[in-house]
C-alpha cells in the first residue's frame, strides 16, 4: 500500500519537495509520526491536513493511493 | 492566458479579459447588474522592504471542489443570480496587476453585489491558494490572508 | 462619447471603456482593490409589451453638484478610499447596453465594496435623472426607480 | 423680475416644453399659483421642486434669475 504526499506554501520550505511517496504507513497517526522524524521542523508550523482533497479533522485509516495534503493557512486574492 | 482549471490562470488578469466578460454576458438581456470585484498586488512596504511580486500557488484539484461548492451555495441562496464567474491567477504576478477576479451578474442589483461580495470572501477562506511575498532585494516570505 | 458634466455621458458606457479605466488606475500600485457596478437595461415584459430601450434625460448643473456631494460625502467616510469614479448615460440606451458605471478603487477591499455599493444607492436617491422605457410597439413609459 | 422655469420627465409631456420664462411672480406659491391656470393637469403629479439647483421644501421668495425646476421621483440607474 502507498499514499502520496504533497506539501504547499512555506511547508514546501521544509520538506524541500512538493511531492513524496510513502510506503506502508496505515493511518495519519503512522504518517504524523514518520513525517516528524523526517522534517522535525514540520512542528513549528500551523497546517490542516485533507485526504483526497477534503479536510479531515481526526485520526483516519489509509487506503492504497490515498493523497494526503499538508496545508498552510490559505492565503488566496 | 492557459487554463489550469477553470478557476485558475497562469499569470496576471488582464484588463482586457474584463471587458470580454462584460461582452459576453450582455449578450444575455434579462441581466440587469453586473458586479465586479478584481484584487491587485500593491507595492506594500514591509520592514522598509518593497513588494515586487507575488507568486502564488494552488492544490489545482482541490480549487476546482471549492470553487464547484462556492458556486453551488451561492446559486441557492440568490435565485436572480444568472452568472458568477470566479478566476485567481496562480504563478507570478507584479505589482500593479491584478490577480483574482469575481464577476457576478443578476436581474437587479442586490444579488449581484451580495453574490459578488460573499464569493471574494468565501474564495479568501477555501481556496487551498499560498502567496509568497517577493522584495525587490529578492528575499521573500509566505503570506496569510 | 460626449461628455456633459463630468458623470454624464451620451449613449451607452462601452466594455472598452471600463478596461480603460482599470489600465489608467492600476498604475496607482497602492490601489489593492477595485470595485465595479454597472447598470444594464433589461429586456423586461411589461403588460405583454417588451422594453426595447431606455431614453435618459437629466438635470445636468443639478447632477454635477449631487455627485460632487456624494463623493464627499464618501471619501469622508472611507479613508482608504483612492478613486471614485461615477458615469450615468443620457439619452437611448438600448435592452443590452451598459447605462450605469460605479468604480471605487481602495487599498484593501472592504471599502471598496462598501463605496462602490453606498455610491450606487446614493445615485438612484439623488442623480436628478428620469427614465422614459420605450416598448417594441413604440408606446413609452415613465418609469420611477 | 424673470425666473426661469424648467420641467423633467414626466412633466415636460403635461407643460409640452422644457423650459419656460415667467415674469412677475414673487415667490413659489405666486408661480404654483399661475402654472395650475395653465397646466391643471400638473396637481395630478408627484414631484419635488427646486431652486437654483437645490430641492426646497416650503415657500420662498424668487430674486431675478432664479431657475426653478420641477423634478418628479428620480429614476437613474
């Protein structure tokens, strides 16, 4: 199982890329905690989170393909 | 101007687009208002630092939900509303241009400033969209609201 | 098109024009917001007969001093307020075409839209102009606001 | 002593001119009273008058040149 990752704003900053793949992690718990030993700077931001395109507010289980997003705040006009 | 979405252009909004807009929905006789609003970068000074640009960038695919859902509700509420029409560049664009456009048309006039006024501020809060502040001395930083 | 007093124009405000006016203020690179109304005659049905345009006539000196006042009266209120513009045809006006032009121009948006909208309620109170519809079967009608 | 007088709208159907330059009357219930004797026709309509480009609202007395309109219920847009 993979899901796809994509940064935006200033995260892109810290991850240094738009997109990333990650293998075999089940739930966004899993994925919090294997972003945060990647990118230990990714906690001294402000983000919402959404699962194929739609923003999510708790824990949640992966499915193969899920695209998990990491958003600033907007800052649209 | 290339279309990403239909709610997302590469560049500035040009001032000649508007008048197209205008043109195109005159054709429609039962309008009787139109509202515009059209957001432009300023030349702000910030820590004595001036604007040149911003770039900004956008979830496309999450743009084209929002957008779809802005215009769903707001068709619901104002039943004169006959067009609403919503663009945000994405990509670089100067001071003294323009970077997001609302265009709302209706039979009379208060739907069509409500509608207009209502989406600038609904595409303000939903548009998954990020500005990065360019300073002439090339330094930059990321924007909210 | 001939101007009378400077918010009073003959015949029909033109597409063109208003992308004229964007391209002439958003040199101003503190403007952050533009805010746009226009006014368009409807083909309406009226008691089965269909409008087929609109002949204004106006007050002319009385106009020139109650726009005079308006936009005093707003720039007062609205410190962030850099340009107001007012343009209001006289004569025909055919079903289709653009009587009403309201453009206020602000460094963020908010009073924009607040002085475009205010602006174009003041003027239907105020601006010393009358209506004549003209019906497809050449009878007319004034109309009150 | 000459006023001018002018009528808009509506009205220029029941004077049949625009304009109209009226000597010898004092004050506005002097020329009320003269331009009923010409147009009756005028009681039937709502409008506001006003002098020298300014709406009154009761009486007043006329110096030579005044303009006075006739303005009935705006309509622009």
């Amino acid at each position: 199982m993979k899901i796809e990752v994509l940064f935006f704003g200033v995260l892109t900053e810290v991850s240094k890329v738009d997109k990333l793949v990650i293998h075999d992690v089940k739930n966004l718990e899993g994925l919090m905690n294997e972003l945060n030993i990647r990118y230990p700077d990714l906690q001294k931001y402000t983000f919402q989170i959404s699962v194929n395109r739609e923003i999510i507010h708790k824990n949640k289980s992966f499915k193969d393909g899920d695209e998990v997003a990491f958003l600033p705040p907007f800052a649209g006009g | 101007m290339k279309t990403i979405v239909p709610y997302l252009f590469h560049g500035p909004i040009k001032p000649s687009e508007i008048a197209n807009l205008i043109e195109k929905y005159s054709g429609n006789r039962d309008a009787g208002a139109y509202s515009f609003f059209l957001g432009q970068v300023r030349a702000d000074r910030v820590g004595g630092k001036r604007v040149r640009e911003i770039v900004y960038t956008a979830y496309e695919d999450m743009v084209a939900g929002e957008a779809g859902r802005i215009k769903e509700e707001l068709f619901d509420i104002y039943d004169d509303l006959i067009h609403l029409e919503i663009r945000h560049s994405v990509g670089s664009v100067k001071t003294g241009e323009i970077s997001l456009l609302v265009f709302a048309v209706s039979r009379h006039r208060e739907q069509a400033f409500k509608a207009c006024n209502e989406t600038v501020e609904k595409v303000k809060q939903k548009f998954p969209v990020w500005k990065k502040e360019v300073y002439e001395d090339e330094t930059h930083e990321w924007k909210e609201s």
